[in-house]
C-alpha cells in the first residue's frame, strides 16, 4: 500500500478529525483514509459505476460466499494470479 505525509495541517482540520475519529472509535489514520476514500469516491460529473453502486446498495447484507465464483476465476486468470 502508498504512504501519504500530509503537511501544514490547520489545528483546527486537526482537532476535527481527532474528534470524529473518536466519535466513530477510529484511530485519526483510520479516520484520515476514510475520508479519503469517500472524497474520491465519486467526483462530480463522474458517472456511478454500476458495479459498485450495487456493491454500496447490497453491502453488510452478510453475504459470506461469492456470487460468481466462475467470473472471478476467469479475472484471476487473466490477470495472473
């Protein structure tokens, strides 16, 4: 995985991100990357993909197998691993 080092950060960014990752139990770097990832998620005038909107609609249903086992082997054999 990439490191960031982010410098210059105003007290106030700060204290905000160190009481919403408690608020939420994280650790800041926790917190810090799931801010991130949410900010990147889907940039203006980006279309969703559908893919992941029907991840983001299904997730925490508790699905504990994959729903295609043939398509990911296929992938994982064109991708070499």
């Amino acid at each position: 995985m990439a490191q960031l080092l982010v410098r210059n950060i105003e007290e106030t960014v700060n204290r905000r991100l160190r009481e919403r990752a408690a608020r939420h139990g994280k650790s800041m770097e926790e917190e810090a990357r799931d801010v991130l990832r949410a900010a990147v998620a889907l940039e203006p005038g980006q279309p969703e993909r559908l893919g992941s909107a029907i991840a983001a609609r299904f997730a925490g249903v508790g699905l504990t197998e994959s729903m295609w086992p043939e398509w990911e082997a296929e992938l994982s054999r064109r991708i070499g691993r």
